[in-house]
C-alpha cells in the first residue's frame, strides 16, 4: 500500500497524490424520498470527502467501475473508501481525514463476477438524501451519524447507514440506491 501524508485538507492531499483537481461527479436527478430531514446536505463532511474521493479515484481508473464507496466516522476517527475495479485488477483507495494519509491497495485481478457488483454512481440516489431520510426512519433516537456505504447486498444496491443513539446502540437502516425503497431499520425502539 502506498502512503502519502500531506498537510491540508482532503482536496490537496488527494491533488498531490494523484495530481487530480478532483472535478465533481454530477448524479442524475434525484427520485423523491420522503421524508426528509436535514441532518446533512452536499457540503457536509461524510458527503464531500467521500465524493472528492471518488473523483480521484475515477481519475487514477478512468475505465474502472465502481463497487463500494463509504464513509465511516466512529471511534474519533473520519474514514473515506472507494473500491472498484478495472480490466488490471480491483482497487481500493482510502483515506484517513485524521492523519491525512491516503493509500491505494491492489487487491487482486479482475474476476468477472465483479461485473455484478458494479454501479454507476451518478445513477442512484446522493448520499446526503438517503442519510437524511434514513436518519427520519430513526424516530428520533439518532444521536449521531456513524457511518454510510454504498454496494452491492445480496444482488440489491443498498446504502447502508448506521447512526449511534443513546447507551452506546446502534441504529442500521438499509435504503434501496436506486429507487429510495425503505429494505430495513434495526436498532429503533
């Protein structure tokens, strides 16, 4: 895995790294999911670092297809990932916001059943949509936004996210990626 530490934020450590200007990724128009609530919008830090991520990773993998792209921000620390893959292997690329470290691990060739677990992420829905209405199926015992992933689940594009609530419990709601379909909640008393 090769590492670059770069101070500053996601943005230039990403340009340095893979000489980017990360060039925003524009997703189709939105299918109405309601309820809607305003935890997070665009700018918010779990959608723009996991976006910025992204495009860097497009750009490093022009011809790759997307498998998973996460944002994870439990145990203090704030975590973007992308996975994908290409006619040279599949790839992952994280990066630590905490430590600015950014690493690019090949995890092995291509298979073609990775072509069943690859999504266009400018077809389904923003994250920043379905963390807002995932966090309105928590009835108010979300406390705070743990983590958020998109992939493929048993043959469904779902985003998982998962908030923390009161005594340390998690609340898990599950959310079809492309048509906003409401597949589960866990944890909600």
């Amino acid at each position: 895995m090769k590492s670059i530490f770069v101070k500053g934020g996601i943005a230039l450590a990403l340009a340095a790294a893979f000489g980017v200007n990360a060039p925003v990724v524009d997703a189709a128009s939105i299918v109405p999911v309601q309820p809607t609530v305003a935890v997070v919008d665009a700018n918010h830090a779990a959608i723009v670092g996991a976006n910025t991520l992204l495009n860097a990773f497009i750009q490093q993998h022009p011809k790759a297809a997307i498998t998973e792209i996460a944002f994870d921000g439990e145990d203090g620390q704030i975590k973007y990932e992308v996975e994908g893959f290409d006619s040279t292997g599949k790839y992952e690329l994280k990066y630590n916001y905490n430590t600015n470290q950014i690493g690019e691990t090949k995890e092995g060739a291509y298979k073609v059943s990775l072509e069943k677990k690859a999504f266009d992420p400018t077809r389904i829905l923003t994250p920043d949509a379905v963390v807002n209405f995932a966090f309105a199926q928590t009835k108010g015992q979300a406390t705070s936004l743990n983590s958020w992933s998109v992939k493929n689940e048993k043959g469904r594009f779902v985003y998982d996210v998962a908030f923390g609530a009161a005594n340390h419990q998690e609340i898990e709601v599950h959310v079809d990626a492309f048509t906003g379909e409401l597949v589960s909640v866990k944890g909600v008393k």
